[in-house]
C-alpha cells in the first residue's frame, strides 16, 4: 500500500470513529475489502499490486464520505 493510500485509509477510519455504532474491526475489515475490490478491478489487466490513493478515493466516492464532516468531537474508548 502507498504511504497515501494508508494516510487516507486512516483518515476514513477516523470519519468512521466519530460515528456513533462505531464496530471497529469489522468497519475496518469493511473498508480494506472494498478498498482491495477496486484495486482488483483498476489492476484487472496489469500487474500492479499496490494498492494506491485512487483505490481508497473510490472507496471514498462510493460510500459519499465527507471527511471534513465532523460528529462533535472525538470520542475516547477506555475507562
């Protein structure tokens, strides 16, 4: 994976944290998936491997993610 891809894989995973019924793993296991299927298919008839900013952008596009939208402030998971 890119170094931006990650960075915006993180920045999704955040948007997502701030949501309430946050199920991290398996969001996260969500994201990673659909963020694979289109690397899959942008990688159909080349051999590029890497996961790159364009895969997680469509990601981004198809789920209508606004990650400047915040969910008034961070939550804190702990005691």
């Amino acid at each position: 994976m890119s170094d931006d891809a990650l960075q915006l894989v993180l920045d999704v995973s955040e948007y997502y944290r701030n949501r309430p019924n946050f199920a991290n793993a398996r969001t996260i296991r969500n994201i990673l998936d659909q963020v694979i299927m289109n690397q899959n298919l942008r990688t159909e008839d080349a051999p590029d491997s890497m996961i790159i900013r364009s895969d997680v952008q469509d990601y981004i596009d198809d789920e209508n993610i606004n990650l400047s939208e915040t969910s008034g402030g961070k939550r804190r998971i702990g005691f």
